[in-house]
C-alpha cells in the first residue's frame, strides 16, 4: 500500500485512489490549489504537483500556477482542449466495453494499448485488478498510471518517440523500432473511425503507423468502438477488418456489424 508523509503525518492511500479523489473536487469546484491536495489529503507539496500533473496528462486537469482548473476552464482551443474533449465525450459507453475488455485478460499475458481515450479506460481497470501483466503502450497518460499504481502488479514497456501532443501518444521511427521488438498476446484497439468499405481509418498519418505495427506484433487483435465511430472516417487506412479477431462494440449499427462479422470478425455488442 502506498503510504505519504507530510510534517510527520502519515496518510495511507493508493495514489490511483487520491488522484481520482483530487479529480472530483476538481469537476465540483472547477479549480483546486496545490495547498488544498496537500491539507485534503496530508501529502507533500512535491507529490501533489505531481498528482495534478498526472491528471493534466490524463487529460482531467489543466495546470495553472499554483494548481489546476478543469480544462474547459481554457479560453483559446489547444491540442490538450482536443484530447480532454475526447476523453468526456461518449465517456460511458467507453466505460462499459473497458469493464467488458478488461475482463477478458488473463494472469500473465502481454497488452499492447494505444494512445487512445478508451485505452486509458481499459488501463485504469487492468491497474485496479491483482492480475501479474505487462503493458506495451505509447501513451504518456497510461505509462504515468501504470508507474503510479499500486500495488505493482502491471509491468509496463512505455514506446517513446516524438510526442504527439493531440493524442498524447509517441510516434514516429523510435516508437516504430520499439514495437518491432516486442511481441503481445494482444493489443486492444481503438481507432477514428470504421468505414463502410471495410477498413479501419485513423486521421494521423504517424497513429495509424503505430497501430498497423502494434497490429502486426499481437497474437490477437480486439476493435473497442462505440456506434459513432461508424459515422466517423480518418484520412488513413489501418488495416482492413480481415485483420482483426473480435470487436467490442456499443450501439453499433446493424449494417455496422453486418459488415464485421461478413469480414471474419467476431462481434461482441456490450
């Protein structure tokens, strides 16, 4: 168990746990200061920036001076302002195919996850179980999460790179040499949109590289998608949907499924 000290008080909580805590006083204040996590929780100055800094990067949190806002608190649109929008919108149906995913993994299997809102969602619950594993990922909100979980039981290879600030994930030659090192039972996939015409489709040109290697460096392929990425279509193409094994879906369509299942893919509706 994760234990803080601060002034020779020691508090004993999960750090997962307080920064959850610290995020909704956040959504019911708006803004919280680095002085009020430390009082609330007795911890160190040090360790609560670094809490706020997590949330920042999980894209929950914008840091101010002094502590951190909501970001919709930002009064010019950014990358961050992208990636936390991403992250609230359809936020439940990503929560049920997470629980739904999560459970699928077995002791000491091997996960690739993406830089992708509804990867975050499944690594928040693979850190919250007592399963041994190991995570392959080249988001920056994941690694912090598996880095600060407690207990350890999750293994974590973070892919570095050249970051991509829109989805807070490494891409880029350095992230393509070290997925092609690894191998993992199978990697959870979440892409921008699914096409009618049978593919899987990313808007940026380097994400859909690191997913096609991710891809082609996992035992088996799962699709979490919710029903609006049926309406949605990257500039790039991933992969067709041959080359996935089974799909997590939410209010999908049915013409949606029809053309999964007809393309050899297993379709799960949560």
């Amino acid at each position: 168990m994760h234990v803080e000290e601060d002034d020779g008080a020691t508090r004993r909580l999960l750090a997962a746990e307080r920064q959850a805590a610290t995020a909704e006083l956040l959504r019911a204040a708006g803004s919280v200061t680095v002085a009020e996590v430390q009082e609330r929780f007795g911890v160190s100055p040090m360790t609560a920036r670094r809490d706020l800094r997590i949330l920042e990067e999980s894209g929950l949190a914008r840091r101010t001076h002094g502590g951190a806002m909501l970001p919709g608190g930002r009064n010019h649109p950014s990358a961050g302002d992208a990636f936390a929008d991403a992250a609230r919108e359809h936020a439940a149906e990503r929560a049920r195919i997470a629980e739904a995913v999560a459970a699928t993994v077995r002791a000491d299997e091997s996960v690739y996850l993406d830089s992708s809102p509804a990867a975050i969602e499944v690594a928040r619950r693979l850190v919250r179980g007592q399963l041994p594993l190991t995570i392959v990922t080249n988001s920056q909100p994941i690694a912090h999460l598996v880095a600060e979980a407690e207990p350890g039981n999750v293994r974590l290879t973070a892919i570095g790179g050249a970051l991509n600030r829109r989805t807070r994930g490494f891409v880029g030659p350095s992230a393509m040499e070290t997925i092609r090192r690894h191998f993992a039972d199978r990697l959870f996939l979440s892409v921008r949109g699914v096409a009618p015409s049978g593919a899987l489709t990313e808007s940026d040109e380097l994400e859909a590289e690191v997913k096609r290697a991710m891809i082609e460096r996992s035992r088996s392929v799962l699709l979490v998608a919710q029903g609006h990425k049926f309406d949605e279509r990257g500039l790039n193409v991933v992969v067709p949907f041959s080359r996935v094994d089974q799909s997590y879906l939410t209010d999908a369509p049915i013409a949606g499924s029809r053309v999964l299942q007809e393309a050899g893919v297993d379709v799960i509706s949560v």
